[in-house]
C-alpha cells in the first residue's frame, strides 16, 4: 500500500506541470493506481472502503473497458448473494467490446466463474448450468465448475444427483479426489447421514493422519456413540507418527489426547499404553503419572503401589506456610470506607435533605368514633355476623291487615272498581232520538278541509325544459 500511495504523489506531481492536463485528466490516470489500492483493502478486509473507492473509480468513467471490467467483478465478489440488482448491472460492464484483448485468460475464467455463480444466486437455474458446462468443457479438471453444478442442485433440492455427479469427477481426476470427497461429506452431513459422511473422510488417505481430520472424526464418532472407531481413528494416526515422526509434538499431543479419550468413556485398561508412553517420553511429568496410577489401581493395585513410589514426598509438594501464623492472624477485615468531603452548595444540599429527613414522623392509625380505651374490643368482630356466638336472628314482626287481600297490588275493593255503578259515567248506548242529531253531524265538513272563499281552481302548468346545444346534443 505505501508503494501505490508514492507512486500515486509521483504521478500526480508530474502530472501537475503539464497547465493543459486538468484535474479530471489526472483522476483518469490515477485510476488504475487507485483500482489497486481498492484490491489490496479488499484483500485486508476493508469491504466498505474498497467498495468506496470501487464505485469513485466507475464515476469517472475511464475509457480503460479492462479496468472497468476487473472493477466490476471486484465489486460482484463483495456483494455476494446480497445487493443482486447491482451486481446485474455491473455484470453489464464485463461484457464490453475488446474486453477479452486486455485481460488475460486467468482473468476472463474468473470473471465467467462468478457470472455462473450470480446467475445461481439470483434463481437463473438454466443460465447458471451453460455458464458451468462450457467452463467445464474448456477447462475439464477444474474443480469450481463441478462444484458451482452440485450447489445448482442442491438449491432444487437434488442432493443425491449433486453427489453423484461429485463421485464421478472424483473417480475421473484422482488428483483432485480429496477437495471434492470433503464437499460430498459436507452434504452428507447436511441429510443427516453422519456415518457415511466418516467413511468418506476416511477414504482420503492423504489426510488421515491431520489433527484437524482426526478431531473431525472423533467428534462424529461420538456424537454416533461409535466409541470403537473413534479409538480406532487414533490408533491409525498415532500408528502413522510412529512411523514417520515419531515422538513429534503432533504425536505426543495425539497420544494424550486418546489416552483422555479412553479414561473419559472407560476404557482404561486401553489408556495405560498411551500413558506408559507419555510417561517415559516425560519422567517428571506428575500429572501423567498420576493418571497412570489411577488407571492401574483398577487392573493391577500391585502396579499402581510400585508406580506410587515415584511420586514425590509429601513434603516436597506441600507450601511452606506457617500455620501457626495463619491461625493467629485476624485475616481479612472489613474496612468501611469514609464518605468524601462535600463543599460549598452541595454540603448545604445533604444537610437540608438530613434535616428533612429528622422531621418524617411515622402517621397513627385511624381508630373508630366510638372507640373506647376502657372497654375491651369484641373478639368476635372479625367474623360475620351471622357467624358471631350472639347472633339470635331477626325478629319476625305481625302482619298489618289489609296486606295480601284482593287482586295482586290492588288496595281497594272490587265494588269501588265497578264503572256501571258510578254517576258520571256515559251511556253505553246510544238514547232514543239521538240518531238524527248524529246523521247530522256527520254531513257537516270540518274547518280545517274547507276551501278558502274567493280562491280561484287553478291548473299546475308543468315547466317545459330549456333545450341547450343544437339538435341532439348533449
């Protein structure tokens, strides 16, 4: 980085001489500079700077199509899965004219490689297998357009097909057998299939005796509780070691590590060996000693009482502490720490609340009316009233007379209630001679029907409608 920023204040300052270059011209020329500063923080991790400094370099549109096209790629590799329309629009860039006369072959596959693997990400099934098959076929013992094809179907789901196209380009390129035989227990692992995901590691000789590929191992062993191949595991590494480079620090550290292996699942008579190992590899080594006692203590108590004796004294592994020191000593006290000194307007502030503080007085409880000091309370107060001990019932009082008789809520008598017997009441029939009186009446039309005098009949004339428009118009 600190090459390209001094070759970047050298071009700049030649540039500068010249009156005619503008400062446009010179953010032109530097932008192939920049564009590799922008890779080196890509590289470093710095995604967001990079990307910056990506698009600043896109801005100025520079007339270099092969720098806009390693700019564009760059950027599509950032984005990944995320931001897809923008990674389709700078797709746009690496397909110009003359693009393939600037960059060179490595360049353009890696270019095609991610164009195959935004068209899987972006659902583009049909697109996504063209782009792979004819990378495949200019290039058949490349692993990417194998694996980009068996993450296609593994996206539709088609996981047995991915991992038989994967076992076939294992068995047609031995060379590259082992990176394709860890992406096919990978998706083992995925269906759930643990045990045939370990058979596959395990056909990678080449990586058998790694740490890494035995702690692999191991931990799947145990999750299948298959505690005999995982021990079986480390006895093949540690058998390879021994052989190649024996008393390694990979080696003892493998030994160690299945001694633990076996004490933790039981198996200590299989742990002595690893221990009777470590422990001549290392006398001094007490702990190791110790589990080696320990292991035997079970097997062989004459041995573990032989082996005791290289323990050390006990003397040698007590502290030198003077105990009666100890015992009269007070020990830890608890040393309440003093509050700081306040001053001016604060210390008035902590004051004022003490006082405040001095004045609450605890409220009495509230007493009855009636309460009396001298009479003792009712034990009984608690409880209902009916519940009490002196409860004698309510007395039931006699009946007033005239309640109940008669019709339900009358107070009178039925003779009161008779309308024939009253005075006032009229006729229900009609009397002799009314008969015309009413006749009369009827013919006769009430004020509020009768016509005002003088009105003369008048007809309603009906408006005629205006026509607007000319003939048939709206």
């Amino acid at each position: 980085m600190k090459k390209l920023q001094k070759a970047e204040e050298l071009c700049r300052q030649s540039l500068s001489e010249d009156s005619d270059v503008t400062e446009e011209d010179i953010e032109a020329e530097l932008a192939i500079i920049h564009g590799q500063m922008a890779y080196i923080m890509q590289l470093q991790g710095r995604t967001e700077d990079a990307l910056q400094l990506y698009n600043q370099i896109i801005k100025l549109k520079p007339t270099d199509v092969g720098l806009l096209a390693v700019i564009a790629n760059n950027i599509i590799t950032i984005n990944k899965d995320q931001n897809v329309f923008d990674s389709k629009k700078k797709v746009k860039l690496t397909n110009a004219e003359g693009v393939e006369h600037k960059l060179s072959k490595k360049q353009l596959q890696a270019i095609e490689f991610n164009k195959a693997l935004l068209a899987m990400y972006t659902n583009q099934a049909d697109q996504c297998r063209k782009l792979s098959a004819s990378l495949q076929s200019q290039s058949p013992e490349h692993l990417l357009p194998v694996l980009i094809q068996a993450a296609q179907l593994c996206r539709e789901k088609q996981h047995a097909k991915a991992v038989g196209l994967l076992q076939d380009f294992a068995d047609q390129h031995p060379a590259n057998a082992a990176e394709i035989k860890l992406t096919m227990a990978q998706l083992k692992i995925a269906q759930g299939s643990v045990t045939k995901a370990c058979m596959i590691l395990r056909s990678i000789e080449e990586l058998q005796h790694k740490p890494g590929m035995v702690s692999a191992l191991v931990t799947m062993y145990s999750h299948e509780e298959d505690i005999d191949s995982a021990i079986e595991v480390f006895t093949q590494a540690i058998q390879w070691y021994q052989q190649h480079q024996p008393k390694s620090p990979v080696h003892l550290s493998l030994i160690r590590e299945a001694a633990n292996f076996k004490l933790k699942h039981g198996r200590k008579k299989e742990a002595i060996s690893d221990l009777e190992e470590l422990w001549k590899q290392n006398p001094k080594d007490v702990h190791t000693l110790a589990q080696l006692i320990s292991a035997y203590s079970l097997v062989d108590p004459d041995k573990a009482k032989v082996l005791s004796k290289h323990l050390p004294s006990s003397d040698t592994m007590s502290l030198k502490v003077d105990v009666d020191a100890l015992e009269n000593s007070h020990g830890a006290t608890y040393v309440r720490k003093k509050a700081a000194k306040l001053t001016g307007d604060n210390q008035q502030k902590e004051q004022g609340q003490g006082e405040v503080k001095k004045k609450k007085k605890k409220k009495k409880g509230k007493l009855p009316k009636n309460y009396d000091p001298k009479v003792t309370p009712d034990p009984e107060r608690w409880l209902p009233m009916r519940e009490r001990s002196y409860y004698r019932g309510r007395k039931k009082g006699k009946k007033k007379d005239q309640v109940g008789k008669g019709t339900q809520g009358s107070t009178t008598t039925g003779s009161e209630l008779d309308a024939s017997r009253t005075a006032s009441s009229p006729p229900t029939s009609p009397r002799p001679g009314s008969g015309a009186a009413v006749s009369a009446a009827s013919n006769v039309i009430p004020p509020r029907h009768q016509k005002p005098a003088g009105a003369p009949a008048t007809k309603k004339k009906q408006q005629q409608k205006k026509k607007k428009g000319a003939k048939g118009g709206w």
